[in-house]
C-alpha cells in the first residue's frame, strides 16, 4: 500500500499538474495515517495542504487536504490541531457543490479519532 502510493505520486509529479500532486500528497498523509505513522502523515498532510491552497484548487480538494491534516494531528495525538482541521474541513466543505461528493467528504471526516 506505502509502495503504491509512494509510486503513484511520483508517476503524478512528472505527468500531472497540481491537481495531481495534491491528490498524490493526499493518499500518502492517508496511507502513513492508517499505518500509526505520524511524522510522515503530517508532512505529506502539510504538503497537501500547501499545493491546495496555492493552486486555488476547487473546495473539495481544498476540505480533503483538511481533512489530511486532521486524520494525521489525531494519530499524532494532536488533538487541538486535529479539532481545528476538523472545523476548517467541514467549513470548505459546506462549499463542495456536487451531493455525492459532499456526503463522501462528510462520511470520511466522521471517520477521524
């Protein structure tokens, strides 16, 4: 799953466009997250967040990197961190037009300790 994602992200780094590296960015911060591993969880969280915000991409990818950076400040027991991620992830998120992606965004931030 870490060599898949890793893999993915750097194919995505030379044939894809921000959009891409935040989504790449995004799988890691989630893999390292799932795996307990919270240095690397908030870097690539960080690193999500980052390429989000300066490419102004559309909200849900901006909520999701988010939504990063909450899931990896609760497995680094960052808990007021985690809480503000949180609150900023639904905020963006309220702003994600299309229903299912709403919802999927939603259902997943219920998912964070």
């Amino acid at each position: 799953m870490l060599n898949a994602a890793h893999a993915s992200r750097y194919h995505w780094s030379h044939a894809g466009k921000a959009l891409q590296e935040s989504i790449g960015e995004w799988q890691l911060s989630r893999v390292y997250s799932v795996l307990g591993r919270a240095e690397p969880a908030l870097y690539h969280g960080r690193r999500c967040l980052e390429v989000s915000r300066e490419a102004r991409l559309a909200s849900f990818y901006l909520a999701y990197a988010y939504e990063a950076m909450a899931r990896a400040s609760g497995v680094a027991g960052k808990r007021a961190d985690r809480n503000r991620y949180l609150r900023e992830a639904r905020k963006v998120g309220e702003g994600v037009r299309e229903r299912h992606a709403r919802r999927m965004l939603f259902e997943d931030l219920e998912t964070i300790p």
